[in-house]
C-alpha cells in the first residue's frame, strides 16, 4: 500500500466582510490587503512543493488566495480551476447582515429576521430563507469530493501513479464538510475530527492510501473501486503567516486594490509587530455557535 494521493485544504486570505460581524457566506467580498499579503505568503510557503492540481471555490477571495498558490508554483505549474461547489454555506437572506449569538426568546427565526436579528442557528438541518443547512452544505461537499478529489485517487489506482499532490482552496466550514465527507469514503474510518476554526490561509492535509497500489502498477478499475486509508495527518497549520503584520492607517483592512499606482506603499517597508498576527478574523459563523476563523 503506497500513499498515492495527498489533499491540501486551504482556507482563503482575510478578506473585507472578515472583518465585520456579519453572515459572510456567497457574499462576494474581495481579499483585504492583509489578505493578499497572507496569500502571497503562502505562495511562497509552497513553492517548493508541486502540486498536481489546485481547485478552487470561484469566490474572490478563494480564487485570489488560489491565484497566488499558483502563481507560486514553478514550472511546470498544475491545472488551476474553480467551482461552485466549493463555495461557503449559503446563509440565505442572512447574507451581509449581523450575526448575532442571542437569539430572541419566544420568536420564530421569521419574526426575529423581521426585526433584524439573524441569529446563530445551532440545529444542522436549520438554515435562514433561502440559504443552505450544514446538512445541505454537507450534501454539497460529497459532491465535491466525487467530482474534484476522487478522479484524482482512481487515476493513480488506474495508472499506477504516486505523489499526486491537489489543494482544494475553499472557506471554513465548506472545508471541514469536505475533509468529513472525503474521510466517510475510507475503509477503515478514524473517529471524525473538528476541522473548523482554521486562520486565514491555514491549511489542513489528507493522506489517502489505495490499498493494494504499487508505484508503476495499474489496478484495474472494473465495477468495484479499490478500497481507500485516509489519514489527517495536519490541521490549521499557518506558521507562513506568524510574521504576516497588518499596515497601519487602515490599510491593511481595506479592499485591496491592483489599480493602485504606488503599490510599496501597500506591502513595502517595514512595519511593527502586532501582539498577535491578525490573520484570525472572524468568518463564517457555524451551525454550533463557534465562528471560523
């Protein structure tokens, strides 16, 4: 048994709404500057690891933060696509709106929306009007893992390939459905984790074996598909952005901008170290009442 493929998930840079308290699902904010610095960090975290293929939510701020991760790679560089599939949940009519811990007491979700509360919604099959449940994000995600990770195990199966190396760059509780979903295909299925809670930019690896696979040996892929090991064998890891520090004046906080003419202003020179790297703002907010991050 060999390790034939490895996944890496990717939570996207800090972007704007990461900065406000609000439900920040398909809302289609664009990556801060701190973002685009974290991104570019990470590009450079990885160029020295090539990966086979990057797939990529096709919001802004995952595709930019996987535009950077691509433009890090050398030659030759992966394929590099995007899809829906990838997206955060949907939170519906909550989109853009403040989120908030405290429900109303006494009130239907419709008359607390009514009122302008758009509280943390704790059951796995609730969801605001309009938007998706954990359940339906988790249904969602299995068809990611079908689509975009499989195909990349049963080539390898099938051609006998090793070393085959994707990253999935997506949002955080999009991911942790993801890794959940791909870890059910496993034959011998270790006790599921808590993969929410990831920084901006961090990431979070997958081992998958195929059992009976050897390095320039195909396996015939008739009707019944090999059985698959999978391991997490990292989570959150984000030591590229420990020293990744937020330009003062606002700056760093605001959208970034590729028109802007003096781009050093932006990201050069040197700048004072905050107590803690500001790459822990707060996102998504999930179904259980702990935020994202």
């Amino acid at each position: 048994m060999s390790k034939s493929v490895i996944v890496t998930f990717i939570r996207h840079g800090e972007s704007t709404d990461n900065l406000r308290s609000v439900w920040a699902g398909w809302q289609d904010a664009p990556l801060s500057n701190h973002g685009v610095n974290q991104a570019r960090a990470l590009g450079e975290f990885f160029a020295d690891t090539p990966f086979t293929a990057i797939h990529a939510s096709d919001l802004k701020r995952a595709f930019a933060t996987a535009q950077a991760l691509y433009d890090g790679q050398k030659d030759s560089k992966p394929t590099f696509d995007s899809s829906e599939l990838l997206r955060e949940q949907n939170f519906g009519v909550a989109e853009g709106k403040p989120w908030s811990y405290k429900a109303l007491t006494g009130l239907t979700l419709e008359e607390q929306i009514a009122q302008g509360v758009y509280p943390v919604l704790y059951g796995n099959g609730e969801k605001f009007p309009e938007g998706e449940s954990i359940n339906d994000l988790a249904e969602r995600a299995k068809r990611a893992v079908d689509k975009l990770v499989l195909p990349h195990v049963w080539k390898a199966a099938k051609e006998g390939r090793t070393g085959i190396h994707i990253a999935i760059v997506s949002h955080g509780l999009c991911i942790s459905q993801l890794i959940s979903e791909l870890i059910k295909t496993s034959a011998k299925q270790d006790a599921q984790g808590d993969y929410r809670g990831l920084l901006n930019t961090a990431w979070t690896r997958v081992e998958i074996d195929i059992e009976g696979a050897q390095e320039d040996q195909s396996i015939a892929l008739d009707d019944v598909h090999p059985l698959l090991v999978i391991r997490v064998t990292d989570v959150n890891r984000h030591s590229h952005i420990d020293n990744v520090t937020r330009q003062k004046g606002g700056i760093g906080s605001a959208a970034y901008d590729p028109k802007q003419k003096d781009i050093r202003a932006f990201f050069g020179g040197k700048t004072e170290n905050l107590s803690i790297s500001e790459s822990n703002a707060h996102d998504e907010v999930t179904g259980t009442g702990d935020t994202a991050k």
